[in-house]
C-alpha cells in the first residue's frame, strides 16, 4: 500500500514496477520519484484481483511438464562431474549427494526445494565452481600483467560464506599483500544486502496475524493464529520517503504491524523444530493453512520481480 496523506492506495506488482489505484479509480506508477499516470487497461490488474500467485505456479507447473517431456528427471548422480577433480563422482566420502534420495535422481519433486537435496546442492556447486573458476582467471592474468612482488592467490571461503552470497546480492572484496609487521595479512569481506526488492527469499516472507503483529514463520505456536493471517514481502515494513501533492515529505510504511518481539525482536520465540532448513519445517511443522498463507505470498512477491522477457 502506498500511504499518503489521502491513506492507502490498491497495489499490484508486475515486471518489478508497482501499480497503484488510487481513490477515483486512476491507475499509476511510481517511477523514479514520478508519478506516471497509466491507461484504462491497467485496471484490469485490480478488478481481476492479484493473480500473481497462480500465474507463478503455472510457470512453475510448465516448467516440471518440460523437464519431464524431456526426461531430464531421468538424470542421475552418476552423470554429475566434481567440479574440484573434473571426474565423475564416486561412491564414497567425497560425494555429496545421496542415492536415497529419488533413486540418485538430480530432479527429485518430492524435495526438490530442500535445501539437502540433490537439485539445490548441484545448484550450490555449480554457482561455487563459476564464481572460482573466473576470480582465479582474474587473479592469475593480474599476477601475469603487473609488476607487483605480492602473488595473489583465490582464497578459500567458508561455506557460511557461501551461504551469504547464495542467499543473497553481495559484493565481495579481497586484500592481499598487506605488511602488517612481521606478518603478510591476506583476506576478504563480504557485503550483502537481505533486504532489497530485486530478489525475495525464503525467509523474505513474514506473517501478519490479524492482530497486525508481525512474525517470522518458524515462531512457536504460529500455526494457532493462521486465521485471518496474511503473508507479507519484510522490505514492504521498511520506513519510506514520498512527496505529498502538497510538495511536502512524508514518511510511510507500505504495510503496517507491530513486530514480534518472541521472532523477530529477541528472536526467543522460534520453534525448538526447526533446524536451519525453513523449507523442511515449513513442509513438516506448520500448518496447511498456514502454509497456503506462506506458499501464496512467496509467489506472489517472486512473480511480481523483475523479468527476463525473451
């Protein structure tokens, strides 16, 4: 919603640009601090209701319908090269993945959005090994062209930092060859950015209950207060700035609610259930309502991002 001082205006979002409806029935748009004023047919967006949701599981529906015309669920471990040897993975200690898991399928519908299964994890390799394989290039055709002694080399991260930049749009900086005394420091920092429009993860999706309390999903005894809950995108409690059509600054929070201070404020409140894996819990701890909240959200938000059109 978009507060002014008239109050609060319909919105969709659709293609990364947020559409507003306001009193009268006109439709606009928000664009670099303009309001652009839209046509007649963007009032459909309104009257049909957000769609987005729906429209992202068809594509979601149409997407598994290609894999398996295709047979690419037909895939298995056994066809996967290690990215650090070049070899095709053996049976032992070194192997990720699990042959338990959908025969030692790569697309395993029943858990392909667990963070443990195959499809995520060769995802995870796949988005490492790229990231490597072209900060090595460039750090070896620096160490070949300049005429500085230092011989800088591709750190190791941390998988806890791989979990930062996987889960989230960041900015990696590397120092190397700095004399501390005695010592050559060499290291890296890693910006990132959890709350942002461009990108909505798993955990981006908050549940407002219909008290107007705000709570994380993995909060104890959740479930209890499903009815009448809704599911929110956490960047839209954030504090914004709008001119008024009086030309003063205003300040407005897209959506409104008290946060919980059990799961979100202490962060004490979390369920004992969950381990870190919020897909598992969702699927295993929450109730279907509650889920059908979350789920619908999720989508919504996801749908409503930028878009590749091709």
């Amino acid at each position: 919603m978009l507060m002014e001082e008239y109050g609060e205006y319909q919105c969709v979002k659709e293609n990364g640009t947020k559409y507003y409806m306001d009193n009268s029935g006109n439709v606009f748009a928000v664009i670099n601090g303009q309001k652009i004023p839209q046509g007649d047919s963007y009032k459909d967006k309104f009257i049909s209701g957000n769609q987005n949701a729906k429209k992202y599981y068809a594509d979601a529906i149409e997407l598994k319908k290609f894999i398996e015309d295709n047979h690419l669920d037909e895939l298995r471990l056994t066809e996967l090269i290690n990215p650090d040897t070049g070899e095709r993975y053996q049976n032992d200690e070194t192997n990720p993945y699990t042959t338990l898991s959908g025969n030692g399928r790569i697309f395993d519908f029943s858990n392909i959005e667990s963070q443990q299964s195959n499809f995520n994890i060769h995802r995870r390799d796949v988005i490492k090994n790229s990231i490597e394989r072209n900060l090595a290039i460039i750090i070896n055709n620096f160490n070949n062209f300049s005429n500085v002694p230092t011989d800088f080399r591709m750190p190791k991260l941390k998988e806890i930092d791989w979990d930062t930049i996987m889960e989230n749009i960041s900015v990696i900086s590397f120092m190397q060859g700095v004399n501390i005394g005695g010592k050559i420091y060499s290291g890296y920092s890693i910006i990132s950015n959890n709350k942002n429009e461009d990108i909505v993860m798993p955990d981006s999706i908050y549940i407002k209950t219909s008290d107007s309390i705000i709570h994380r999903i993995t909060e104890e005894g959740l479930s209890g207060l499903a009815s009448g809950a809704i599911g929110v995108f956490n960047v839209n409690l954030e504090r914004r700035t709008g001119i008024s059509t009086s030309n003063t600054t205003n300040y407005y929070f897209p959506i409104e609610g008290i946060f919980s201070y059990e799961s979100i404020v202490t962060q004490n409140g979390i369920s004992e259930d969950y381990s870190g894996d919020l897909n598992e819990y969702i699927q295993n701890y929450v109730s279907q309502e509650l889920q059908n909240i979350y789920y619908t959200a999720l989508a919504r938000e996801r749908y409503g991002l930028y878009r590749q059109k091709l």
